[in-house]
C-alpha cells in the first residue's frame, strides 16, 4: 500500500511537470495579452514598461523556468486582470465549484444506484423501461438546453427556486458554503441537478448492466441456496459486486464534472472557477488559466489515487502492490 | 420419508416452445441414504434439485407434481416459508466451486449470514460454528481461513468451503449438484469420502447429481437414472450397475472404465441428446437405441416401484415398470 502510493506519487510529479508543459507553451501560443490590456493609443515606451512589468520581454524558456521555479513556492503568478496571485483566484472560486460538483455526483450516485438497480432487478416492468428511456434523454440531451429548460420551468413558471448565484453562505467547522444554509440548498438544487442529469444516466445504465450481469450468477443462486432474503442477497452480495465499477466511474465523474460545470455555472450564474476560466480565456489571462489547468490536473491525479485506494478495498482480489505498474 | 417427489414436472416457457425440463419425476430418499440421480448432461438433473429448493427461476416454473419434505408438499410454499426450510433444513452444494461463492465478501461473511438467516445468535457463537464446520470438511487453521476472501482457496478447498456451508445448519437433505466434477480425481475422492461419513454420521439424506456412474456407484444406495426429463430406470445400486434393464443404463455403464470390464474397448452411446424442444414419440430414447424397434413408438409405462425401468424392450433385469 505505502509502496504503492509513493510510486504513485512519483509519477504523478512526472505527470504534472508535463502538463505544467504542455499548458504553459499551449496558452502562450492562443495570443498576446497585451493587445487587450493597453490601450490602443498607448506609445512605444509605455507598451515596453507594460510588457516588462508582466514579464513578457523574457524569452518563453526563461519564462517557463521562472513559473516552474515560483510554482513549486505555491506562486502560480499574478492575474493581469485582478492584479492578485492567480491561485488565491482560484482558491476563492473552488468552493462553490465542488460544493455544485460534489452535490452532483451525489445526485448521480443517490438517483442513478436505485434507479438502475431497480430497471436491472424487474426489466420488463413500466418502470424499468420508463428509467430507460428517461436516461436516454438524460445522455442526449445538451446540457446548457436542459439548464434553459430547469430555468424556464422552475424558476420562472412555477417559481419554486431559484436559478441564479450560490444564496446564503453558512459556515461549518470553519468552511463557507451554500451547503449550510436552506436558501443556499435551493439555489444549489437546479445546477445541481442540471450537472448531474448526464451522470445519473450513466449510473443508471451502469448499475442496470451490473445487476443483469450478475443475477444470474452462480453466487446470487447459492446465497438464496442459503435461505437468505431477497433483500439481502440483492442489497448485499448483488450490491458489493456491482459498485466495483461504479466507484471508477464515479471517481472519474468528479473530475469530469468539474471540467463540465464551466457550461452549468455560465447558465445559473453559479460564482466558481467555471465562470472564471470562460473569463479568463475571454480576456487572454494567462497566469490564470494556467493555474486553472494545472490545479485541475492535480485534481484528476488525487482522484484518481482515491478511486484506485477504495477500489482495492471493494474488491479483494485487486491487490495495490499491482497496479499501477 | 425424508424426501418424496411425486411427479414432478418443470417446464420452461421460451421463445422457441415449452422445455420439459422434467417431466414426470418421482423417486424418494429416506433418512441418512444417499440417492444418485444420474444422467447425461441435459438430461434435467439441476432442475430436478433447484425445483426441489424452490429455486427455479423464470422463464422455468413447477407445473405439476409434489416434493413431499418429511410428509409436507413444499410447491408453491409463500416463499418466507420456503426460505425458512433452504439451506436450513434442506442444503444444495453446486457443480462449480469457482462460481458459487461471492468473490468479494469473506468467507466469514458468508458462513455467519448462513447460520443467523435461521438462528437467532450471536456473530461470536455463529462465528465459532462457522470456524468448526470448516474443521469438520477438513480445512486447516480455520480461524485464519474464515478471515480470508473466496480466491484465496483452490478449487478443492472451496468446494470444502461451500460443503461446510451445506452443513451449517444440520440439514435433514442435501442436493449436492455434481459437487466434484470440476476438481481432480484425488481431490475428487477426498470429498466423495468425506461427504459420504458425514452424511452417515449425521444421517442426512443426501441426493448426488452426477453425469459419472463411477461416482455413485462406491458412494449411493440408490440410483435413478434420468434421461430427457424422466427417469428411466431405478434401483439399487447393485442391481442398476450389475444388471442394467434399460439399454441407456447399459450404455452409460459401457462408457466408463471400470474393473470387471478391464481390457474391453469402452462403448459410446451413438449420438447426443435430442433436443428437448423435439423429443422424438414414443420413447426419448429410441432413435439412439441399438435394440429399438416398432413397439418403442409408443411411450413406454411408468416405472414403479423400488426397482423400474421406463422400457419395453428391457435387457435382463426386471421387466417394464408396470409389470414390477
Ligand atoms: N433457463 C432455462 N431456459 C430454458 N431451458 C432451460 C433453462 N435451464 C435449463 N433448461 C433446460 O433444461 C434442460 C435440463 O437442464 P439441466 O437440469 O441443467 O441438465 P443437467 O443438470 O442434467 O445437465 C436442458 O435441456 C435445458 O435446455
Ligand atoms: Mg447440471
């Protein structure tokens, strides 16, 4: 185990020194910064002090080595446009993004786990086939079309919630979220769900194959040989078997849905990194959108560190010495 | 009578028609005997003990016939009272040891929830029962084997596993469905012994599926053979294996090698089992058969009685069943 996370460990350091890479020479080539900030009718002497204060006269090698360098002091630069250290941007728009990320994947879990489990136990009833088709709409319909949609019904026509921004903030053991307060949780449902609806497709038809795969089991067969109950057979040996998969993909889902709530925050005026890369990116921020890859990859290298650590202790027979090798 | 199926049929309603998977069963055991029931791979031996637990699924169902448990029908029992009698009072050991445990529960786990579906005690005395019906099937260090996960163990040592879960709750009747035909044959014969003394010592009685003669012949007290969802002749052990009736039986016990035969080229049933969809009339077994002839075309009568055989054209042995 310990063996195994250090080795993890080591290559996830190789992972991000290359992504660091990638993004740093990748952003540089989307366009010059110093078009939008100076003005047009700037002179020749105040574009230089301009472009030396931010640091752009350096040649790129040089201004890769002086971002690695202050990246690995925690300093992943300083945004053009706030004129604060692109990190701590960041760091004050990740909140609201995971708390709309990790209700979602709740949503996905709590909906689809069910839902699926059901339509795989009775496939032929009404029900079975109404979640099917139901997930159907929920793979292909457009996100930002289901959002509109979310809006118009709830928050105009029937006005039960609302549909912009994050509500009241409380506070638990020192950290600020929308989670904590009823008005937040309202305003929190519709993204929510909004980001969710794809993912509980997903677990819907993940869980539904899981259970058809495994009923007809030999080991589902013995457990009611044993004079168990339906109940347990299903929500015990049924269940463990099935959530192997589920947990990779759920575990993979964080990070997608990260990635995805740049559409959801931009529909709901949600205040997270989402809203803020698309700003970025507008505005050809660099240092910003940088930090924003880099602290993303590193989100997806913990995740999946995370998905690998409890698929080992779902399934017995994975042992983490193996992988990974 | 520990054990009393009268009639019994199990059909399957498919796509392609109605499977008779059995048709027509009935045979006994009585307390601490062992019956072999014998057959052909096909020939509706599993469903015989899955419709005796109760466990038939669809598109299979029970359309006829009893299964007497001492003296009571157990068909179409609710089923919270058929759970009460599976693997309580009537346990099943299945063909593949691979297969029957949960890959991701323990050991533990699985044997405790066993005893505590039908005893109401604690993990601790349901776990020192657990630990001791291992060491009855013969595991070594059972406390640490309780601790471990299904593919930690050979073949063998789960199919010891999934007898001892048999065991646990002191069952009047076992189905075991062809518990040894996925081991070796020295592993094969450890459990055959094994099985065999604790049934005796704690006179269960105990139905062995099995496709091998061989196999009940040094263990059963009595065998039915099977064919095409009926049975097709029953006796002891002796009298079915030394003197055949039905040319079925006869060609079985020309397929396997045995001691009297030694140095005899060993004898095939020509062809394979027909399908149950299309069953030819008459009897099942006549297109394969080298002594068939017009009087096969009508179905021959039922077997009864201790000793039958479903043929009118039988070898030596005893006549057709409703002569017995
Ligand atoms: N789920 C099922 N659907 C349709 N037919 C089945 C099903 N299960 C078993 N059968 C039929 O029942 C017959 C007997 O099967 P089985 O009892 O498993 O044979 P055996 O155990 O003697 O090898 C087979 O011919 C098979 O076609
Ligand atoms: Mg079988």
């Amino acid at each position: 185990m310990t063996v195994f996370i250090i080795r993890r460990l080591m290559q996830s350091g190789l992972v991000l020194l290359l992504m660091s890479l990638i993004v740093f020479f990748g952003v540089f080539a989307i366009g010059d910064p110093v078009e939008i900030f100076i003005a047009a009718d700037a002179d020749q002497a105040e574009r230089e002090r301009a472009i030396a204060a931010l640091g752009l006269d350096r040649p790129i090698w040089e201004q890769y080595f002086f971002f690695v360098a202050n990246a690995l002091k925690g300093d992943l630069g300083r945004s053009f446009v706030f004129n604060m250290p692109s990190i701590d941007l960041i760091l004050m728009r990740l909140p609201a993004t995971l708390e709309l990320a990790l209700v979602a994947v709740a949503m996905s879990v709590l909906i689809g786990v069910p839902l699926g489990m059901y339509a795989g136990y009775r496939p032929d009833s009404v029900g079975a086939k109404t979640i099917m088709a139901g997930s159907i709409f929920g793979f292909s319909l457009p996100t930002f079309w289901v959002g509109l949609m979310l809006i118009l019904i709830f928050a105009v026509e029937l006005g039960w919630l609302p549909s912009t921004g994050r509500g009241e903030l409380g506070t638990f053991l020192g950290v600020q979220s929308s989670l904590f307060t009823w008005n937040g949780l309202s305003h929190l449902f519709l993204p929510a769900l909004n980001l969710a609806l794809f993912n509980i497709s997903l677990v819907i038809r993940l869980t539904r194959a899981g259970m058809r795969e495994n009923l007809p089991m030999d080991y589902v067969k013995f457990a009611r040989a044993k004079g168990l109950s339906q109940r347990r057979v299903v929500l015990v040996h049924v269940l463990k078997n099935i959530l192997i998969p589920i947990v990779t993909v759920v575990g993979l889902e964080i990070g997608q849905v990260i990635a995805f709530a740049v559409v959801t925050e931009t529909i709901f005026a949600w205040p997270g990194m989402g809203k803020l890369i698309i700003d970025s990116i507008n505005n050809l921020d660099r240092p910003v959108i940088v930090a924003y890859l880099l602290i993303i990859v590193i989100m997806f290298i913990v995740i999946n560190l995370i998905v690998d650590i409890l698929y080992s202790i779902l399934d017995p027979r994975v042992r983490l010495g193996d992988m990974g090798k | 009578m520990t054990l009393e199926v009268r009639n019994l049929q199990t059909h399957f309603h498919t796509k392609a028609g109605v499977v008779r998977a059995v048709d027509g069963v009935s045979f006994s055991v009585a307390e601490g005997k062992i019956l072999g029931l014998v057959g052909e791979s096909g020939s509706g031996k599993s469903v015989t003990g899955f419709s005796i637990m109760g466990l038939v699924d669809p598109p299979g169902r029970i359309v006829g016939g009893q299964v007497l448990f001492q003296g009571r029908d157990i068909v179409g029992l609710p089923e919270a009272e058929i759970r009460k009698l599976r693997g309580n009072r009537i346990a099943m050991i299945f063909q593949d040891p691979m297969m029957t445990l949960n890959p991701v529960l323990k050991v533990e786990t699985q044997m405790i929830e066993a005893i505590r579906a039908h005893a109401d005690v604690d993990r601790k005395t349901a776990w020192t029962r657990a630990r001791d019906a291992l060491g009855q099937v013969g595991i070594p260090s059972p406390e640490e084997r309780l601790a471990s996960y299904p593919h930690q163990f050979s073949g063998g040592m789960r199919q010891r596993v999934a007898i001892a879960i048999a065991l646990l709750n002191k069952p009047d009747l076992i189905v075991a469905d062809e518990p040894t035909t996925a081991l070796d044959v020295t592993i094969q014969g450890q459990i055959l012994y094994e099985v065999q003394k604790l049934a005796r010592e704690t006179r269960t009685a105990l139905i062995w599926i099995t496709h091998d003669l061989s196999v009940v012949a040094s263990l059963a007290d009595e065998i039915c053979v099977m064919y095409a969802g009926r049975i097709v002749e029953r006796g002891s052990v002796d009298e079915v294996l030394d003197a055949p009736a039905h040319p079925y039986t006869a060609g079985l016990i020309g397929s396997v090698p045995s001691r009297n035969a030694k140095g005899q080229p060993l004898t095939q049933i020509p062809g394979v089992m027909p399908s149950m969809l299309n069953l030819p009339s008459g009897c099942a077994f006549r297109l394969r058969c080298a002594h068939a002839d017009a009087r096969c075309e009508v179905a021959p009568p039922e077997p009864v009685g201790p000793r039958g055989v479903r043929c009118v054209r039988p070898l030596a042995g005893p006549r057709t069943g409703a002569a017995a």
